[in-house]
C-alpha cells in the first residue's frame, strides 16, 4: 500500500472485526442476562469504532495514487461487508434470546439497542453515501487525467502541424528562388546564343570580305 497510516488503520480494524465476530458467534450465546446485554453494547461499541476506522481508511484511498486507490476501496467494501455481517449476526441473535423466554432486554435496553441500531443503520447510509462519493471522485479524477493527455497529445499535434507549415513555407520559398535561378539561366543562355550569332555573322562578313578582296579585286 501507498499509505502506512492505511496500514496501521487496517491493522486496528481487523482486529475489531475479530474479536467482535468471535463474541458474536461464539460466546454470546453461552451468555445471558445482564451478561448477554454487556456482551451486545460491547459489540456494538466495537461496531461504532469500526466505522469510524473505516471513514479514516476511505480519507487515505481518496488522496492516495490511483493505481493504490482502487485497490484500498475494494478492501474498505469487502470490511464494510464484514461489518454489516456482524451487525446483522448480532441483531438476529440478541432479537432470538429475547423472544425465546429467556432474560431478554428490558424495555429500556429494547430502546437502547434500537437506537444504537438506527445508529449503525446511519453509519452504513453514510459509509454508502461516502462510497458513492469515492467513486464520483475518481471518475472525475480519472476524466481530468484522460482530459489532459488528450490536451497534450493534441498540443503536440499543433507543434507537429506548425512544423509542417514552416517546412511547407521553407519549400514555397526555396521553390521560389529555384524559378528566379533558372530564369537567370535561361537569360544568360539567350544572351549567350545572341552574341554567338553575332560573333558567326562578324566572322562570316570577315570571311565574306577576304574572299572578295582576294579574288574580284
């Protein structure tokens, strides 16, 4: 794990739910009377503390890293479950003494255990309510992060395109400088061919006046 106070928590928290599963489904059924309703409150306290514990737990996974945060919600469900378990457990066990005839609650213990039961009840909407809020979170965690991949590979994408347009301007130009080159050359290449006519047209009236002079004068 990224989170050694998550640790040190799940540590606590596991030892809670041991020894409340073992009173539950061990020794509070060898009990009774005052010592069955002591037993109870005391499971129901360690209850209490466990959620506590877990809203501890679930403040660790939400600044936790992502690639550890999923993994600590998964554990966080599988011990809320365990804990829900055990409430149920204990409610079914506490509820079947009373109704067999044997020292059950009284009528004020009855309401004890009712209102620790709605409190529990309220611990579980809450752990809910803080699970869904755990899981709005990452996910808009999640879409920032894919947000801004998408935002750099398309920066990147502008800095390749404007690279491309330079190059495509750097080519335009050089094109450019290539046709006033070649236009040059075609230039010189005439004026080049007009003077080589007219130096053959001199030599030829040089030729063409040595010839009269020699033979018709």
């Amino acid at each position: 794990m990224s989170s050694q106070k998550f640790e040190s928590l799940e540590d606590d928290l596991c030892s809670i739910i041991d020894n409340a599963k073992v009173t539950v489904e061990r020794k509070i059924k060898n009990y009774s009377g005052e010592e069955r309703k002591s037993a109870a409150r005391q499971v129901e306290n360690k209850l209490e503390d466990a959620y506590l514990i877990l809203q501890e737990m679930e403040g660790e996974a939400k600044v936790a890293p992502v690639n550890y945060r999923t993994q600590m919600l998964g554990r966080i469900r599988n011990y809320k479950s365990d804990i829900e378990s055990i409430s149920r457990s204990l409610k079914q066990r506490t509820t079947g003494a009373s109704s067999s005839g044997s020292r059950g609650f009284n009528t004020e213990d009855r309401m004890e255990a009712s209102q620790r039961s709605k409190l529990l009840q309220g611990h579980q909407s809450l752990q809910r309510t803080s699970d869904s809020i755990a899981r709005s979170q990452q996910i808009s965690e999640e879409t920032d992060q894919i947000g801004v991949e998408i935002i750099g590979e398309l920066g990147e994408q502008r800095e390749t395109l404007v690279r491309t347009r330079d190059r495509l301007h750097e080519t335009d130009g050089n094109l450019v400088r290539s046709r006033k080159i070649l236009k040059g050359m075609a230039r010189r290449v005439m004026t080049n061919k007009m003077i080589l006519i007219v130096i053959i047209l001199v030599e030829l009236g040089i030729v063409g006046g040595l010839v009269y002079w020699k033979f018709f004068s």
